[in-house]
C-alpha cells in the first residue's frame, strides 16, 4: 500500500512542478511535458508524463501493474475533463481551487484504479500500447492544436 500512496503523492508534486516549468524555463523539450498554455488540453500531460514518472519510480513485481498503470492513463483523461465540462458548461462552476481539485481527486481515482485492476495482466500488452498510442496523440495536438475550444 505504500507503493501505491508514493505513487500518487510523487504524481501530484511532479504534476504541480511541472505547471509552471515552461514559464519558468520555456524550451521545445519542456514544451512537450508541460502545459504550453492555460487550455484543458495542455493541462492533461500534467496527468500523463507525472504519471509515467512515478510508475517507472515506484514500479512493482506485480505481474499486472502495468496494467493497471495503462488502464488509469486511459481512464484519467476523460473522467478528468467530464468533471470539468459538467461543472464549467452544466452548472456554470468556474473556479481554479475546483481545477486544482479535480486535478488531485482524478490522480486519487487513477491510484485507486491503477491499484484494483491489476487482474487484467492478460490485457497488459494491448493497455500499454493504448497508453502509448494516447501519448502520441497527446503529443501531436499539443504541436498541432486543432481549432477547438478544449485546445483554446
């Protein structure tokens, strides 16, 4: 259990570092892990390169692990943007504590998930590659943004 509580904690600091890195230190390489601007979109690798980081960090013998890590990495972006567009479009709730929030209780949700789905390690391979194929396209419209309001 331990392992599972380093995981979040280390994904929420690295996450809430990594917000500001490229303010602090704007570059193409720091582009391409942190949010380039204040869009939604841009603000999904704060769930998806922290969470890499602390899996390889706190990586387990468990045979389904990475199952469970894939299946989160999956699973986190549209709960993630379902709260947020329930609240801001459905109830007219705009505020950056909620953002902030959402961001922590989606990462509570990905641990938890990551932690109870570790059956699936027959699925191990597919979940991964569904992980990966999700940072590609996470990287590609973060270079090509689309004209859409998710990417504004």
């Amino acid at each position: 259990m331990k392992r599972w509580i380093g995981l979040f904690l280390t994904a929420a600091v690295t996450g809430t570092l990594l917000h500001s890195l490229y303010d602090w230190f704007p570059n193409p390489l720091f582009g391409i892990i942190a949010p380039l601007n204040e869009s939604v979109w841009e603000h999904l690798k704060l769930l998806f390169w922290p969470w890499i980081f602390s899996a390889f960090l706190w990586r387990q013998k468990n045979p389904g692990y990475w199952a469970g890590i894939s299946m989160s990495l999956l699973a986190m972006p549209p709960v993630l943007l379902g709260i947020f567009y329930t609240l801001k479009a459905g109830f007219g709730i705009e505020a950056v504590w909620i953002d902030i929030a959402n961001y922590y209780i989606v990462l509570a949700f990905g641990t938890w998930l990551a932690h109870h789905v570790r059956k699936l390690e027959e699925k191990t391979g597919l979940l991964v590659m569904l992980a990966a194929l999700w940072g590609g396209i996470l990287l590609i419209f973060s270079a090509c943004p689309l004209n859409l309001p998710i990417f504004w």
